[in-house]
C-alpha cells in the first residue's frame, strides 16, 4: 500500500517555516498571474470593433486600470470613443473678457506636469482652445477656481489628441460634476424663464449639491454633523474643490488616476458624495481633537483630507462608499437625478430645481413610493423603515399606514412627561420589531406627518429632537400623509387600515378631482390594489402573542382626547407586518417617454453582479403601444426587475420597474410563440384572481426563465406558511 503526500505535506514537516514562506511566495504568483490574466483579456476585448462599457466593466471588476490602456477605457466610459471633432466648429477667435485669465491658467496647469518646453507649449494652446470653446458653446465664464484646469492636468496625463481630449473634458464635466443653482434665485421666476446656462452649469458656493452633502452627514453621522454645524462650517467651505474637481486639485496624480478607474467604471454620478461622507466620518477623530482650534484651521484639515490617500487605499476607499450609498434612501437618487445632473434644453437650468427645497430640509426626505416598497423586501435587499406617524390622534384613527407606530407630535408641548414616556416605548418597540425579524421592522426612521406644512410644525420639532439626540438614519416621508392618500387614492380600503372618508383630512378638504400636487404618484397607486390585502388576516393572528405588552404600552401611546378615539398600540406596530402582500412597483408609466429622464439609471454589469440577484434573461418588452424595448428580467428572492437598454448608453439601463414576486398570479405562453410570455399581477379572493397589471415579454430562454420563477414564487408562499404556522402553533 502506498501512501501519497503532497509535497506541502513533506515541507511541512521537514521546514514549518520555509513552508510558510513557499506559500505566501505562490499566494504572490498567483495574484500577478491573475492580474496578468485580467490585463491580457482587457487588452483583447479592446481589440474588438464592438467592444462597450459592459465588456470592460465585466473584466475589470472596478479596479484601478494599467496605465497604458487607461485612455481607451476611459473614453469608453465616458461614451466618447465614437464622437467627432466638436472642436471643429470653434471660431478660432481667443476673444474672451476672462481671456487672459484662461492663459494664464493653462500655463499654470501644464507647468505642473513637467513637460519639456516644446510639449508645454502645445499643449497649454490646446488646453485654452478646449477651454475657450467650451465656455463659449455653453455660455459659462471660466474662473480660476471652477475645477476645469484641474480635471484637465488629470485628463492631459492619457496624452489623447485635442478633439479626445475635449470630448472626455465636456463628458466629465457634464455627467459627473453637480450642478449649482443657488437657492435664492429660484425665488426669480425671471430666472427660471430666461436664464441661460450660466453658473448652472458649474458647481458653486452655497448650492444644491453642498445642501444635499450636509443632508447625507446628517443622515449617516448626526454627531459629527452637529460638530461641524456649532462651528458654522459648512460643506461648501471645505468640499468645494472635492466635487468640482472630483479631488484632482488634492489628491497625488497616480491616486486621482486609480480613483477615476474606479469611479468610472461604477458610472454612478453620485458617488462623489459618499466618497466625501468616508472621508469625512474618517476625519472625525481628528476633527473632535482639534476642539477649540480656529475655524479656518479646521477647514484646512478637512480640504486637505483627500490628500492622505494612497494608490493602494483606492479600491478600499470606494468600496466603503459604496456602503454608505446601499445604506441610503433610494429615492434620494431618483429625486436629485435630474437637478444634479441634467440640464433642461430650453432653460438652461438643471431639471426639477423648483420642487427640491434643500437647504429648508430639516432631514432626508424619502418617497412614499420607496416607503411602500421598502418593507417588501427581503433581509439585505435594502433600507428598511419604521414607520413613526406623528399626527394628532383623530387624523391617525381616520386612517394609517398599517406598520406606522403613532407617537403623537402635540404631546411633546401638551404633555412632555408623556412624551418622553411615548419615545422610550418607541424604542422599545422598533428593538422588538428587529429581534423578532418583523415586517414592520427597520433599523432606520421615517417621521410622517399630515403633509400640511402648518399642522406639520411639531412634527418638525419631534424630528430634531431625534436629531438633538445624534439619532442615526433619520428621515421624513416626503408629502407626508396627504401623499400616502393619494398614491393609494384608488386603493384607500385596502392600503390605508382604518380609512374613515367621513372624518379623514384629505378626504374632508380635498375634492376627488382636485390636481395632483405630487408627479407620478398615479402611476404608482394604479399597480398597488392589493398591497395590503392580507394584513387584517395576518393583524389578527398575531395580536395575542403580545398581549401583555400590549397593555404595558397602552399608557405609552394615550392622549387626552375624547375616548370615542381609538389608538393603535405600540405592540400593534410590531405584530402588524407587510404579510401576503402582492403589491406592484413601477416608477413611471411605460408608455410615456418623457417619463424616461425621471426612471433611475443604473450599470446593467453591476446590478448583473449583485449578490441578491440569482438570475437575468434578456428579453424585449411589449410596452402598451405594441413597440418592443431591449430588457432584462432579473430575479432575486423575493422581486423581479425590469431593467430596459439605454441605446445611446451602452452598459446602461433604466429600472422600468420592480416587482414582488408573490404580486404574480398567473404566467401564461402562447403555443405558436412560446417565448411570449404574460405575466399578471395581483391578488387571489378566494377562488377568484383579482388582476390589477398585466406585462408581457419576447424571451429567449423563456422555459428557463419561467421555471426560475416559479421556483421563486413556491420557496416565498411555502416560507409565509411555515412562519403562519410556527407562529399560530407558539399562540397555542
């Protein structure tokens, strides 16, 4: 008989040590032989004529990028690889008032580099060519501090020809910077007629994008934003030069390249913001120790902050943003999108800007879209809510979200003994909720009010009593109640428990044909029929398990109001959860294109490569107007998405929609054509199916893809019946 051994094994005991050493030295070899691997299949894939953004991300895992093919990734990137010379319709006249200026600045710049004499020549006449065409063809002033010399020291290092060059400077500047448009001025409808591009087309002091920055801080770490606020300094004293010149001004240039690989290949304009907030939240310590330095001190310590940042942190440094982005709100994305990020043709000014009141914002606002569909989701899909409903008694009893734990606003003037009681229960409670793994549960809070700015005044003072007390992940539902009401406007009975149309605010004051203050609002309350269809069922048979805390709480959550009042206690909120619901989510209609700008738009490689995605088949979709769309259907445990081709984006897609996967009821083929499929949405009464949507796709692996989701839909319904029956068995 023979034994084998490895030879790890003989090394091992002959020579622990040179053991170690061997195998750390393979560990070594093997990391470069795969990093080889990626840059020999990177640089085949770039020899292809239909390479894309897609292709490239799926190879390089957004990881910093060698320097010789940096230039044709990046110009893929920014989807500029087929673009012409727009420098060809420049004039040729340097006529500028800031003309001097400009020169000025771009022998500066170049000077920076260390080009030899001949190339610095050359090329400061193309930096202020590309500069004084772009100020000219979008009718923005050049400053010496805007952020353009910077990015264009970075973008000089990939050495492109004059007409590329312009190309990934217009594409950066355009899809990446924040657009400004201070808040005072929107007071101006003249402004909003007749301006033109102007300092909206530039990221400045005092604007949106620092406004929304501080939100974020607020959100994710109140203590330090306290710190900073009682020091008076705000984002745009330290952060300006971060955004505008997405920290190539600060950073060491072979830092600021890996930075740029990664950020491009992520495709997410946002990410600047929550590469600032690590930077930030990394900071803190250093910040609380400078106590009661000068405030110009401290400043100079956060503008330099970036500046610590080696080669070798990049993918850490994105990678811990990109945490802080899947703990955000995201309808926060949706929301500032376009008033970040897009211009609107005729005006000039960033879409949107009249409906996003930031620098008034007392926390992150959240949709009632994203409310809704939050608590949908499985565990680590995304942020989960507990909802907190601040209004008076009589509003709450005449109609509620069915989770929302009351805590009357009035009482913190009214009763503060009691308030202060009422916000122990509240704790209590949401701890409860997450312990037991409840529906209603959510690590983060969501204050909703009445939607009434006057009514909404202690509801504000609740809020930054949360604040005060350095409250994680606080935010309000944005609209409040009188926006619940009227995304479910078509569906009160069932989405709202409760609903008392004789004694319930919007029902009272507000006509059935009143306008819709809120977009998009209608599209999204025609797919939710039966969202809460469940719940009373699944209410009741829970109620029992708390019965002695039930009576703990009640104390917790009474006012002095009349007794024909009911409340809804504090245990109730635990026990009533988001069960048998098969509601339906969609941003938008699918028929309207000029609904498109407002879906989110997302990496297709990225979400492709999302851990809770189990499954994608491409597909077409047969909108309401018979045309087909290039789509994908992704499957995760609990939702599928529907995510159409952005044609002039390669690599991009919008989310069309998402859907419960328990919402389906019924899948449907044609014999003739049996990758068409139909799928319908919503609920079953009995033995009847009550159908609320309807969706139909071409498919290519249609049987496979069926069968996925069917699969998906049986592990969900025998799930619920399990936990129904563990749950009544332990009543028992």
């Amino acid at each position: 008989m023979f034994c084998i051994v490895s030879p790890y094994d003989l090394l091992l005991c002959y020579s622990p040590s040179l053991c170690y050493i061997t195998i750390t030295h393979v560990s070594i070899i093997s990391n470069c032989y795969l990093v080889c691997f990626r840059i020999s299949e990177l640089e085949s894939a770039l020899l292809i004529d239909d390479c894309d953004f897609g292709i490239i991300r799926n190879i390089s895992k957004g990881r910093p990028l060698p320097a010789d093919l940096r230039s044709e990734v990046w110009q893929i990137a920014l989807n500029v690889s087929e673009k012409g010379n727009q420098l060809g319709n420049f004039n040729g006249l340097f006529d500028l008032a800031e003309q001097a200026v400009i020169r000025r600045e771009c022998k500066s710049t170049v000077d920076r580099l260390g080009n030899d004499s001949i190339e610095k020549l050359a090329l400061v006449s193309d930096l202020e060519e590309i500069i004084t065409f772009y100020s000219k063809s979008k009718k923005t002033a050049f400053r010496a501090d805007n952020g353009w010399t910077d990015l264009l020291q970075l973008l000089s290092v990939l050495k492109l020809p004059k007409p590329q060059l312009y190309n990934c400077f217009n594409a950066l500047v355009t899809r990446y910077i924040p657009k400004y448009v201070p808040v005072s001025v929107l007071k101006s409808v003249t402004f909003l007629v007749s301006q033109t591009l102007g300092d909206s087309q530039e990221c400045h002091k005092d604007g949106r994008p620092f406004h929304l920055f501080r939100l974020l801080l607020l959100y994710h770490d109140p203590e330090l934003c306290s710190i900073l606020d009682t020091k008076k300094i705000t984002p745009d004293l330290y952060a300006l030069q971060w955004f505008q010149g997405l920290f190539s001004s600060i950073c060491d240039i072979d830092v600021c390249l890996n930075m740029w690989d990664v950020y491009l290949q992520q495709a997410d304009p946002f990410l600047v913001f929550f590469l600032g907030l690590v930077l930030l939240v990394n900071a803190k310590e250093q910040i609380e120790g400078l106590g009661m330095e000068d405030k110009d001190k401290i400043i100079e310590t956060l503008k330099s902050a970036p500046a610590a940042l080696e080669a070798d942190d990049i993918e850490d440094f994105c990678s811990l943003a990109q945490y802080y982005a899947s703990k955000t709100p995201q309808s926060f994305r949706r929301h500032y999108q376009s008033p970040l990020f897009g211009i609107h043709k005729s005006t000039g000014v960033p879409d949107g800007v009249q409906n996003l009141p930031e620098s008034q914002a007392l926390c992150l606002p959240v949709s009632i879209e994203e409310l809704l569909h939050a608590n949908e989701l499985g565990a680590g899909e995304g942020v989960r809510y507990f909802v907190v409903d601040c209004r008076p008694a009589d509003q709450y009893n005449a109609g509620h979200l069915p989770t929302a734990f009351h805590l009357d606003a009035n009482l913190m003037l009214q009763n503060p003994a009691e308030f202060s009681t009422a916000i122990q229960a509240l704790v209590a409670t949401q701890k409860q909720a997450l312990e037991s793994g409840s529906s209603a549960a959510g690590e983060h809070l969501c204050f909703m009010g009445s939607g009434r700015e006057e009514e909404d005044q202690y509801v504000h003072m609740v809020i930054a009593n949360f604040l005060q007390k350095t409250t994680q992940y606080v935010s309000y539902a944005r609209g409040g109640y009188s926006a619940l009401h009227q995304a479910l406007e078509d569906n009160l009975a069932n989405g709202i428990t409760d609903h008392n149309p004789q004694s319930c605010i919007c029902c009272v004051s507000v006509p059935q044909d009143s306008g819709s203050t809120l977009p998009n609002s209608s599209s999204f309350a025609s797919k939710t029929g039966n969202l809460f269809n469940k719940l009373s069922v699944f209410g009741s048979t829970m109620k029992n398990r708390a019965a002695e805390t039930k009576e703990k709480l009640s104390n917790y959550i009474k006012n002095d109001f009349p007794p024909e009042e009911r409340h809804l206690r504090a245990s109730d909120k635990v026990e009533r959860g988001y069960k048998n619901m098969a509601s339906v989510f969609s941003i938008g209609d699918d028929d309207e294109d000029d609904e498109d700008d407002e879906k989110e738009v997302v990496n297709l490689e990225l979400w492709f490569s999302k851990p809770d995605v189990k499954y994608n088949f491409k597909c077409q979709q047969i909108r309401e107007s018979n045309e087909l769309a290039a789509s994908h259907l992704l499957v995760t445990d609990s939702c599928m998405y529907v995510l159409r081709d952005m044609p002039k984006q390669k690599g991009m897609a919008m989310v069309v929609s998402r859907r419960p996967l328990k919402g389906i009821v019924k899948i449907t083929s044609k014999k003739k054509l049996p990758e068409l499929i139909t799928f319908k949405y919503g609920r079953h009464e009995g033995e009847d199916i009550i159908v609320n949507d309807t969706e139909r796709f071409i498919i290519e692996k249609a049987g496979d893809a069926v069968k996925v989701i069917k699969q998906q839909v049986v592990k969900i319904i025998d799930a619920e019946e399990q936990s129904q029956g563990s749950t009544a068995s332990g009543q028992d």
